[in-house]
C-alpha cells in the first residue's frame, strides 16, 4: 500500500530535510538530549516503514543530520505495522508503535531516551506568533479534542483508553512548562 503511493524523489528529499530541522528545533530547546547526543557522534541511525526510510547521524554539536542512505548504520529501527491507520490506531490510543530494532544497544537505549523525554513545545512556539494568552488558550483547545479523540478512538477499538479530562491540566493549573 505505501510503495503505490510513493512521491517523486524530490519531494522525499525536501520532505527529510524538513524533519531534520525540526528535530534540530526541538533539539536545541533540550540541553540534556544534545549532551546525550554528543556521545553518540557519527553513529548512523536508519529509521524505516516500509519503502519510506531516513538515515540520521548526531553531530557534535549534540544535532542530528542525514547521512547517505546507503551507508552502514550502526542503528536500524523499522516500523513494523504497515498500514497507517494501524500506526495512527496506536498513537491516538496513547500506544507506541509497534518497531523492530537491530543494532548497537547503547545507541538503541539513548534513542529511546531521547523518544520518551524530549517533546516539543508547542505553545512556546505559538505564543512567539500570536502571544501567551492566545498560545495557551489554542493549545488547550487543540489538547482537549486530542484527548476526546483519544477517547473515541479506544471505544472504537474496543481498548481501554484515557478519559477525556485524563492527563490534561485543569483550567486554571499549568502544564509543567514554563510560558
């Protein structure tokens, strides 16, 4: 299903670019991802679904950057689910895609670190367009049909999902973040 639908190579490339520079963007807002990242310079990581595939590489400066595809990895993650709603099922019901992981541990355990704790900002983005009160009252907006479709999504599926209200501050009470 994915290799019928596959863009023009030009489009990928421009595509992988663009994620690069916004893992590098949230990258930059967390100094304990890049320090852990530093440790891992020049170690290619393949991340792969399917026929879809990027090669990144962390650079000294505590950075990701592709490197050749075809070059050796020292990491291969692939996505193991093929089909998008699958993937999609999972994520909206708060589960992690399902993967397989071939390659150096330390480098495999740093990358889950870096999954499990590093998270982009989005209301600290927002709020450089549009200003904090607006940027927390959108994000809020947008966090509470996450959690409704979250929700709908588990009774759908017939798993066991969050409340919609689970895990969402209550108005009035902060994030964790600083504004």
């Amino acid at each position: 299903m994915i290799s019928a639908l596959q863009p023009p190579e030009w489009m990928i490339d421009e595509l992988q670019n663009r994620v690069v520079l916004f893992l590098n963007h949230v990258l930059i807002q967390e100094p304990q991802a890049q320090d852990r990242l530093r440790r891992q310079v020049g170690k290619p990581v393949r991340m792969q679904w399917g026929e879809i595939h990027l090669a990144l590489a962390a650079t000294p400066a505590g950075l990701v950057e592709r490197v050749a595809p075809e070059s050796k990895t020292d990491l291969t993650v692939t996505l193991t689910q093929s089909s998008p709603l699958d993937i999609a099922r999972s994520v909206l019901s708060g589960d992690k895609p399902k993967v397989d992981i071939q390659g150096d541990v330390q480098l495999a355990a740093e990358v889950a670190w870096l999954v499990d704790n590093v998270r982009w900002d989005v209301e600290e983005d927002l709020s450089r367009f549009v200003g904090d009160a607006a940027a927390h009252t959108l994000v809020r907006a947008a966090s509470t049909a996450a959690h409704g479709l979250r929700a709908f999504v588990g009774k759908v599926s017939g798993g066991s999902s969050a409340r919609p209200d689970e895990g969402a501050p209550a108005a009035g009470e902060s994030s964790g973040r600083p504004a």
